[in-house]
C-alpha cells in the first residue's frame, strides 16, 4: 500500500503522482490509500473564499473516490508530523506526492521530507502541476527566461506527456479498509500516539470548524466533473473567436478554468490535449474557409489563432510558475529594481475606496464589485483595477496582491503576483512604467455599451453608457441628476498620470 498525499492537485484522473502510487503504470506498486491533510500553516494563509472552494473542490474529490469503492482520509495537523504517523498506522510503503513550486510549499515539503527520512519511511515526488517542469525552459545559456515571448517558443515547441492514466478501484485501497485502519469516529489512534490530531474517513470539516466563515461570494461550481463541462463547453465554441472576444468581458468569453486548475482539478496535460482537439478543429474550419478562397497565408486571426491565443495563456501560467520557482521573493518583493525605491503614496482611504468599488470610475468600480460577488474577476479588467490601484492611487501593488489573495477563489501565488508586478511595471515584463492605462478610455474600449458596468454597479443602470463613459468629465449637479448614489472620480486620472510618471522617474534615479 502507498499514501498519496493530495494538495494542490484535487482529482483522480490526469495525476502523475496518483497514478505512480496506484501501480496503474503496470509496476507492481499500490493500491493507493489517498490524504488531504489541514495544515495549520497553510490556513494561516487561507481565506474564506478559499476556504469554501477547497471544501468544495474536496467533497468532489471525495465523491470520485467513493465512486470508484475507496474514500478520501481527511487529517489536520502539521504534515511533517501526521504523514509519517498515517504511514506507519497503514503500514504504507512509501509517501507519494506532486511537487509545488512555490517557496513556502517547498519549505513544507523539505520538513516532511526528513521526517519521512527519520522514521525510515520512503518516498517519492512527481511533477504534475504544469506541462513543462520550471528547470525544463531555459534559454540557450542555461538561465531561466524571464521574457514571456522567448519562454512561450520554446514551451510551444516541446512534446507534452500525454495525460497520466486514471487509476480505477482495484488500484485504490478499499473504503472499508480505510476504515478498519484508521477508526470511524477520528482521532486515529496510532502506536505513535496523539500527534495525528485528527484523521477520519471522507468527513471534511467545516469552514467554521477550521476558524473560517462562509463567504459572501458565490465561489462557483468545483471539481472535476464541473471543470470538464467547463472545458468541453468552452471548447466547442467560445474559443475559436478567443483571440478577438477574450478582452470585453461583458461576453463571458474566456474559459474560467482558473480555480479548476489552480486546485487542479483538472489535469494540465488533459486541458491541452482538449486543446490539441480544438486545434485540429480550428485547422478544419481554416481548410474550409480556404477553399472558400478568403483566407490569406500569415492569417494570424482565425480560428487556430485563436486557439492559439488560448494555449498561451495556459503557457502564461507556467512561465509565472517558473519565474516564482526560481525568484520565490516575488510575492513580497519587487522583481525589477528601482534605484532608489519607489515612494508609494498608499492612501488608506483611497485605497479603501478601491477596495469597495466606490472610486467613482465606473469600470474599476464593477471589476471590484464582481469580485466582491463572485470570487472572479475579468482578466482585462484586473489589469485595469490594478493600474489604476498602483498608477492613479500610487498605492504598492502589495496592497492589491493581499486584498485579492483574501478575496479571489482563484487566487494563485505566482499568476497573481505576476499580474501585479506587471501592472505595477516591477516584474518581468518589458512593460514601461510610463504606460499607464486610462480607466476612462479602457471602459470605452472593452464595455462599449456598459453592459458589464451595469451589471455590477446598479448605480449606474439607468444611464446612457456615452453618459457612465464620460462620468469624469460631468459636474457635479450632472452627476446628481444622472446617478445620485454614485460617488465623484475620487482622482484626477491626468493629474495622477503626471505624478505616477515622476514617482517612477524619481524611483528610477533620474530627478
Ligand atoms: P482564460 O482567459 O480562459 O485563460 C485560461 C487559463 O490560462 C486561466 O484559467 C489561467 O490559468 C491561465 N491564464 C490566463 N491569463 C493568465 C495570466 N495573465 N497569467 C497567468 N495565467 C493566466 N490568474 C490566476 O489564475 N490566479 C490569480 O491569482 C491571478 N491574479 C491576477 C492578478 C492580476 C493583477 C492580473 C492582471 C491577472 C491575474 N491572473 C490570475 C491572470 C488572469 O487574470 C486569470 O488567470 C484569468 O482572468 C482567469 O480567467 P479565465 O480562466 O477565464 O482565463
């Protein structure tokens, strides 16, 4: 018997680690008993939003478990001390688990490691989470890239695995030897004694029980089903007008696989070969518009664009996991050095403001709101709520990286802290610090008719979307008139441009 230890990666199918510890690669090993284990750690760093989702994301989990005759063991406590006691209380050979790649993760799983070692126990830890693995990429000269466009080359030219085999349940222990081994009313007692605080079968806790509320937000479905739907719906249609749909986010025409993989849910390898699918499709609807005779050599829009466009976002992804595996300070510090550091305003009312969608500028404004409500925010939208937080506010990007780790369910160490690096112009990317979005001309641009607007801030619906456009330039009986409830601008976007713009210069040495 082995012990799989689940973390970030909440399925059965498409999962390395799993399908290793479950002998389906035909080399005698499992079956497989399956953990999640409550980390007090980690829960320092949790939210209520996350909360829910990971509960949810484990009750589907639990449930694919129980559909296949077994059942998922649920302890708390600190891994390096319930993993070795679990093991030896189930006479486990061996402890297996995916790797994560984020600093904290790693430190954990180094403790687990020698206190495997200690008690004699084995072990053995698999890549799963992304296509490429964070040492794979690398520029000719061996160092990491830290230029998107160079990693995405070389990341689209590399033969992915195809998806792990789905253990089945014969590959799984049984859910009445589960039982028999650990006890049914938790409380596991081992000859270790007391330091597994709790071990019990398939009863997850609730938020409350683990120090969390029930958030407002609505957290979305979970699991693996859900995110299969999701995918194949997503698929079929949406994705191959991606490329030209992807940034109006009143057209719900991105994925919003987010929190599916970022609990992995679903299967990195799975996503791309469905996206492989789609391609193959986009060729054939490409053939079909060529023999029409419209469509042009060096097309770059069109459906495989398109799908194109899709499969580097996912390569987004795992160039952000790479640039946090090999710089892990960057979810505290600035990636790009500025000279003489840069002198933050942080206003805490303003930043308060932002924070409650009240700013007076209607997109950021809705962008805030529906993350308020639902756990997610548009990506287009996120660029615009955080050049506006840390260019028209002046605020650090650290102000935003934690109120959306506390309030996003998809909330990522890497991808968010590369979101706000970005807009921040301190991380990676070539992105000037004097490109500074307009938030006006933004909402203009991708929610033409304020049909996004509307739908999050009610303030605003009665209104001609020219009028919610131009809400900076109206006077204050205007605004009276038109929407009394909602607030002025609380910024000047011009003349906080030409201050961001000194801030950077000044940050930079160059005053
Ligand atoms: P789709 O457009 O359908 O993209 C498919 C998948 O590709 C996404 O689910 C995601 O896994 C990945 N992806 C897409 N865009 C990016 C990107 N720019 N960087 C990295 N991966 C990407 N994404 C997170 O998953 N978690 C975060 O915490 C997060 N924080 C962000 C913070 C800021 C300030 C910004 C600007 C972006 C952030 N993103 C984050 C990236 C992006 O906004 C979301 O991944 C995307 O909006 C999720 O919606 P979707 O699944 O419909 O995306």
């Amino acid at each position: 018997m082995e012990l799989f230890w689940h973390r970030r990666d909440l399925r059965v199918a498409d999962n390395v680690g799993l399908a290793a510890a479950t002998g389906t690669r035909d080399d005698g090993r499992g079956p497989a008993a399956p953990v999640f284990v409550f980390d007090p750690d980690v829960l320092d760093h949790a939210s209520d939003v996350r909360v829910r989702r990971l509960l949810d994301g484990l009750a589907a989990l639990r449930d694919d478990y129980r559909d296949r005759g077994s059942d998922l063991l649920v302890a708390r406590g600190a891994p390096e001390t319930v993993l070795p006691e679990l093991a030896a209380a189930l006479d486990a050979e061996r402890v297996v688990w995916n790797r994560d790649y984020s600093g904290l993760a790693r430190e954990r799983d180094a403790g687990v490691r020698t206190a495997l070692n200690d008690a004699g126990i084995d072990r053995e830890v698999l890549h799963d989470a992304v296509l490429h693995t964070p040492e794979s990429i690398r520029t000719n000269a061996g160092d990491p890239y830290s230029v998107y466009s160079y990693y995405w080359k070389k990341w689209t030219d590399r033969v992915a695995d195809p998806p792990a085999p789905t253990p089945d349940a014969g590959d799984l222990v049984d859910a009445g030897d589960l039982t028999a081994a650990v006890g049914t009313d938790g409380g596991a007692e081992t000859d270790g004694g007391a330091a597994i605080d709790r071990v019990a079968v398939g009863d997850l806790p609730a938020p409350a029980d683990l120090g969390f509320a029930e958030p407002e937000a609505d957290v979305g479905p979970a699991g693996t089903e859900a995110a299969r739907d999701r995918l194949d719906d997503f698929l079929s249609e949406a994705v191959f007008s991606y490329d030209a749909e992807r940034d109006y986010p009143a057209r719900e025409a991105t994925s919003r696989m987010s929190a599916f993989l970022k609990y992995g849910e679903i299967g990195v390898r799975e996503a791309y070969e469905a996206t492989k699918d789609a391609m193959a499709m986009a060729e054939e609807k490409t053939g079909e518009r060529d023999e029409g005779g419209d469509h042009e050599d060096g097309d770059d829009e069109g459906p495989v664009a398109a799908v194109e466009e899709y499969q580097k976002q996912l390569a987004w992804r795992e160039f952000y996991t790479q640039v946090l595996y090999h710089n892990p300070e960057v979810v505290t510090e600035n990636y790009k050095e500025y000279e003489e550091g840069i002198a933050w305003r942080d206003d805490p009312d303003e930043i308060a403001a932002w924070k409650r969608g009240e700013t007076g500028y209607p997109i950021v404004d809705a962008g805030m709101r529906q993350l308020r409500e639902e756990a997610f925010m548009h990506n287009r939208v996120r660029m615009i709520v955080a050049s506006f937080l840390t260019k028209d506010l002046l605020a650090d990007w650290r102000h935003g990286y934690d109120y959306f780790r506390e309030t996003l369910a998809d909330h990522d160490t890497a991808n968010d802290s590369g979101g706000w690096q970005w807009a921040a112009s301190t991380g990676t990317d070539a992105q000037p610090y004097f490109r500074i979005f307009n938030p006006m001309t933004q909402g203009e641009r991708y929610d033409p008719d304020a049909e996004y607007i509307k739908r999050y801030v009610p303030e605003l619906r009665g209104l001609d979307a020219d009028l919610i456009h131009e809400w900076h330039e109206l006077s204050p009986t205007q605004r009276a008139n038109a929407a009394p409830n909602y607030p002025a601008p609380i910024v000047d976007h011009s003349e906080r441009r030409e201050e961001a713009l000194a801030m950077y210069k000044r940050a930079r040495g160059e005053d």
